[in-house]
C-alpha cells in the first residue's frame, strides 16, 4: 500500500491537547524509556492492551512504529517521524493511526527537571475536531461501534 | 475541576465494564441472543450447559456493563439489550485526553517500579 504522508487537517478542524505529570526519574530515564524500543514495549499502551512491537529511528526525519494489540486481536499500529531531537528534554514527531487517520497529528513530549523529579508534559496538536464516530476507525471505539451495528441488524434482521 | 476529573475516570470505568462484559464467550452470545428479542433469564439459559445461577451471574456482568437491562416481575427476570453506552459519542480530544492520561500513568509505574526494584 503507497503511503504519503496526510496532510494536517485545516486551522479551524483542529485542536490541541495538554496532559502533563509529574514523575519520580530523571528527564534522561524518561527519555530513554520514551525513545528505547526494548523499554516502550514494556509500558506504553492503554490497560488491556499490548504493546507488540516498536521501532524507532531517533534522527530528525526518521520514522518510528508501535503497535498496539486491542482486546479483539487486531494490531493498531502509531507511525510518524521526528522532527525534533534534543535529549533529554524534548521530542517533536509526527502521529497518525494507519489505517485509521486522515491528517497527520503532532505529538511533543517535554522533560522538565524538577528537583529529583520531571514534569512530563505532553502537547497533542492538530487532533481532528470532529466526532470519532464521524472517521473509518478501528480501535476501541471501532470495536463497541461495530457491535452496535452488528447488534442492530440482527434485531431488525 | 473536580467534577470534570470524576466525569472523565466515570467514562473509563464504564468503558472497562463494556470491555469485560464483551470479553467473554458466553456473554457475546447472550447478547446476540437479546438482540433478536428480549427474553427472561429462564429462556436465555436453555442453549447453554450451564445452572441458572451462572447465567444470572453473566447477566449481571452485562447489567453492570449497562449493555443489558433486566426488570424482575415476581419471580421472573425480563431481559432486554441497552444500547446506549454502545453509541456515546466521543470526540477525538476527549480520547486522547484519557489515552496521554493513561500513558503518563504507565510510563510513572513502569520507571518507578524499576528504580525500586534496582535499590533492592
């Protein structure tokens, strides 16, 4: 399957999103974790989801890939590239859902030391502004829409 | 701001009731059942090998789920599927917002469980 890259969606269809927290580590215990397929793989992914597979290539332009395996199975992979590298404080990349997004995202991670902690903070730019039920999606959400669907048939089948 | 905190773990919690009841064989296929037409605990549990207590107990997984809804008449328990949970609309912020939340919640035990771990 030919890929180029999705374009962000335009100003007015997006929006951004800000979750920090504080963190018992260094920022370059973080980073490491953020950054190390062979560490990403033992944390990231929602509860009831697995991380099956990382990789990262940590230059400005290169990609990186996590998968993630929902509850029925299916692999929902994360891609993008990185656009800014500047250990241990901050990460820039591009993030879309393959298969699933239609723009391209932005993701930027931050470490700010605080004494012998680190303010995590995560800013999420160019999420799409519409309902999740409006795009082709897999997911979670794809998973509880499908049985809906299936149900409703059956009731009126 | 503590409402909103409490709303957004509510949302959670109820989306792993959802994810529970649905992982489960049995369950799946009470719920197909109820969605050609409702029917009580009694009739539900005559396809499956299995006492009338251990329906009942699935049924209330799904109760719980809030994917079923069951009304008790005397001794007889009616149960029908609700699918509203199945349809809450959600935006893509309000996802994310859970999905970073949750992140940064595993990457804080994961460094912070191993630090411990490496001081032992």
């Amino acid at each position: 399957m030919t890929e180029s890259a999705p374009e962000p969606a335009p100003e007015s269809q997006m929006e951004t999103l800000v979750v920090r927290r504080t963190i018992r580590a260094t920022p370059e215990r973080l980073f490491a974790a953020w950054t190390e397929p062979e560490q990403l793989r033992q944390w990231w992914g929602p509860e009831g989801v697995m991380c099956v597979g990382a990789e990262v290539d940590l230059r400005p332009g290169g990609r990186y890939r996590i998968g993630n395996q929902l509850p029925d199975k299916n692999i929902l992979w994360i891609v993008g590239e990185f656009e800014v590298i500047e250990p241990p404080r901050r990460l820039t990349y591009t993030w879309r859902l393959e298969g699933i997004s239609e723009t391209a995202e932005r993701v930027t991670v931050r470490f700010d030391a605080q004494g012998e902690a680190t303010d995590v903070i995560v800013t999420h730019e160019r999420i799409p502004n519409r309902d999740l039920r409006d795009q082709h999606q897999h997911g979670w959400q794809g998973c509880l829409d499908g049985l809906a669907g299936y149900l409703q048939a059956s009731r009126s089948g | 701001m503590r409402s909103s905190v409490k709303s957004k773990n509510q949302s959670d919690d109820r989306l792993d009731l959802v994810f529970r009841a649905l992982g489960d064989r049995t369950r799946r296929a009470l719920l197909a059942r109820l969605a050609e037409k409702p029917a009580m605990v009694t009739e539900l549990a005559e396809p499956f090998a299995m006492s009338l207590p251990a329906v009942s107990r699935h049924i209330r997984v799904l109760e719980r789920a809030r994917l079923v809804v069951r009304k008790v008449d005397g001794r007889v328990h009616h149960c029908s599927l609700d699918l509203a949970p199945l349809k809450t609309a959600e935006s893509w912020l309000a996802h994310y917002r859970k999905f970073w939340e949750g992140q940064l919640e595993a990457l804080a035990r994961y460094v912070e469980d191993d630090d411990q771990k490496r001081q032992r």
